[in-house]
C-alpha cells in the first residue's frame, strides 16, 4: 500500500511540474541571477523565450516592460521568443527593470535589472575669479556607480577644512567648496575636486582661483538722477540769469 501511494505521488509531482508554465530572459553579455552589469555606451541583447511548459498553440504572446511601461513591439516579435536591444546604454538605465511575460497570464513573468556603471565627469579645469571679501562657490559633478569618495585639495595638500572660512557639502550629485569673504593671502591657489572610484580610479577637476582687488561700484540709479538734478538746476540758472540780462540792457 505504501508502495502505491508512493508511486501515485511521484506520479502527481511528475505531473505537476509537466505542467509549469515559465519564461526566461537570456542576456548578452550574460546577467548574474537578476542582474545585468555593464557600462555606458554599450549594447545589451534580451531575448525572452517561453518554456516547452507552455501550449504552443495558446497563450504564448509575450509582453516587455520597462518600469512598468510597456514596450511597442513588432508582430513578428511577439510569439514565443521576443528580443530587445539597447543601444547604447546611458546612465538613466542605471536601476532600470525590464520584464517579460505573457499576455494572457502575467503571473508568467522573468525580469532583469540594470547595474550600468559610469565615472564621474571629471578631469577638466576652470579658471575663477573673485573679490576680495566676496564668497565663491567650487562645484564638481560626482555622480557616479558605483559612489565615489570625495577629498578637496588647495596647492596639492588636503585642504583644512576647519580654517579659512570653507564649507562642503556632497549629495552625490554634486560635491561644492564654498568659501566666505574671500582673502588673497588666504584663499588664492590651485584647489582640486579629487575623486576616487574603486572602479575608474583617481580623478578630479581643478579651480585656479585668483582673488581680485574689490571694485567700488555706485549705485547706476540714483547716480543717473543726481545728474539729471545738477543738470536741470544748471540750466534753470542760465535761463534765469539770461532773463536778466536781457532785463538789464533793455531802453528805457
């Protein structure tokens, strides 16, 4: 008796998993488990493929999504296997989820997600000019995958950050310097925006920042008025001192 129920269940499970019906994603270059790595400016092949699980001749029309919307393909592109190619790949599929399945059973799915790994954009310079006793703002784009650690630097040393009136901020997009009233003997120099990634390496962007004489500046509208005042004034008094004259030399 054990024996027959033994073998009715080995049959049942046999039976069971004939009938699973499954899709799978196949990647080129291949993913590990659920995740695709690769780099700006490449090109990724998915290929969606139903299982001998499925009917053939039913059900097998299948669907892609791209986080969450759907994917136009062609008609010949539908049934039973179904291709996408991405090119080139940007920064903005960073995280981005692709998933395959069938249309008249969405329960029947695969999904992929993208780990696109880039640098920052980095390794130029730029010339700055300030005020004496103005503030200044440094600013370099740091966003990156994987992150990437920040370190600012003033005429190759690590910069002090408790002196000289310097402030940092990082919000992984963007890492700024600023610095408050500017002095020349203080804050003229070379800084550099010094990156690290554990995948690109060391890179960084550099600031020669020239500290000027601060420039008197008159307020233009009230100085434009002020003209226009004496100028008025002036005129007033030569018409007025004409009528005298001609006053003065007038017979009797």
């Amino acid at each position: 008796t054990k024996m027959k129920v033994s073998v009715s269940v080995s049959l049942l499970l046999l039976c069971f998993v004939c009938r699973v019906k499954a899709v799978t994603i196949e990647s080129c270059p291949l993913a590990t488990g659920n995740l695709l790595r690769t780099e700006v400016e490449k090109t990724l092949t998915l290929t969606c493929i139903t299982d001998e699980g499925i009917d053939p001749s039913n059900q097998n029309e299948l669907q892609w999504f791209r986080n969450g919307a759907r994917v136009n393909l062609a008609e010949e592109n539908r049934w039973s296997r179904s291709s996408l190619c991405v090119q080139p790949v940007t920064k903005e599929d960073n995280g981005v989820v692709f998933i395959c399945q069938l249309k008249g059973d969405a329960s029947v799915n695969s999904s992929i997600e993208f780990d696109v790994q880039y640098p920052p954009d980095l390794n130029d310079t730029k010339e700055v000019f300030v005020e004496e006793t103005s503030d200044v703002v440094l600013s370099c784009d740091v966003r990156a995958n994987p992150p990437v650690t920040v370190a600012w630097k003033k005429d190759g040393e690590v910069l002090d950050l408790t002196s000289g009136s310097y402030k940092t901020t990082n919000n992984g997009i963007t890492a700024q310097l600023s610095i408050t009233k500017a002095k020349r003997d203080v804050h003229q120099g070379t800084y550099i925006c010094e990156v690290n990634s554990s995948v690109y390496g060391i890179m960084g962007r550099t600031f020669n920042v020239t500290v000027e004489d601060k420039v008197l500046r008159f307020p233009v509208g009230p100085t434009i008025a002020g003209v226009v005042v004496v100028l008025c004034t002036i005129v007033f008094a030569l018409i007025s001192r004409r009528n005298k004259i001609i006053k003065c030399i007038k017979p009797n």
